[in-house]
C-alpha cells in the first residue's frame, strides 16, 4: 500500500509539532507523500490546506491516516470508504475499532488499526519493500 500510494488524509493532524499527529505527517511528508490535513481549525498545517472533514476533500486520497478516539472512528472510516481511490484505512497504534473495521471490510477497503504508518515506512524502508 506505501509503495503504490501517494496521497495521505491525516484526520486529526495537530498544528502543534509535540504532537504524534504532527511528527507522523511531517515524516510522511519529507519521504514524498501529499499529506492532507484533516482537522476542525487552521487554514494551513505543516504547508498544506486543511479541510475540516473528509467529505470535504473532492480528489483521489490514497490512504486515510487517522489520529482520533477509537469511538469516533466508525463515521471516520465510514466518510473513508467514500473518498475517490481510497485503498487504505490505517488507525493509528494504540486505536483499534471493530466496528470500523467491518465498515472497512464490507467495502473492501485495507484496514490497519494499531500500527503508525512512520514506524510501518521505516521497517518497509529497512526490508527493502519500498
């Protein structure tokens, strides 16, 4: 999924750069990707034009990397599968919902939960699979 995608929705992408949200998107964003920002207020984060919600983004999203409450992820996920060339949904470590991830599964759509997509790019780097 990293190696064939381009484009990634950080839902939850804090301006502030202590934050995992933003440590993990400006990391994504240095190895090539678009990153997106997803989140209630900010015009612009890390460089990039912030959309306060999913339905919002009207262009191909790769993957939708989600920094929020396990409980507010099933009307993420369900925003998610709706996006034009969606292909992953990825929750970030310590986020897990089975409710997102059977929205996700009926819709065909990969689903990652509990795992950060920086530590998952680092070991693919390192294995050689991108």
């Amino acid at each position: 999924i990293l190696k064939n995608s381009k484009t990634i929705a950080v839902v939850g992408l804090s301006p502030k750069e202590h934050r995992a949200s933003n440590q993990v998107a400006k990391y994504i964003q240095n190895k090539g990707y678009k990153i997106i920002p997803v989140y209630l207020r900010e015009n612009e984060i890390l460089g990039e034009k912030v959309y306060r919600d999913l339905d919002k983004i009207d262009f191909e999203v790769d993957i939708v990397d989600i920094f929020r409450k396990s409980e507010d992820t099933p009307e993420i996920v369900k925003k998610a599968i709706n996006l034009k060339g969606i292909k992953c949904i990825f929750l970030q470590e310590g986020i897990k919902n089975e409710t997102s991830k059977q929205i996700a599964n009926e819709a065909n759509i990969f689903y990652v939960e509990d795992k950060c997509i920086m530590i998952e790019h680092m070991r693919c780097k390192k294995e050689a699979l991108l």
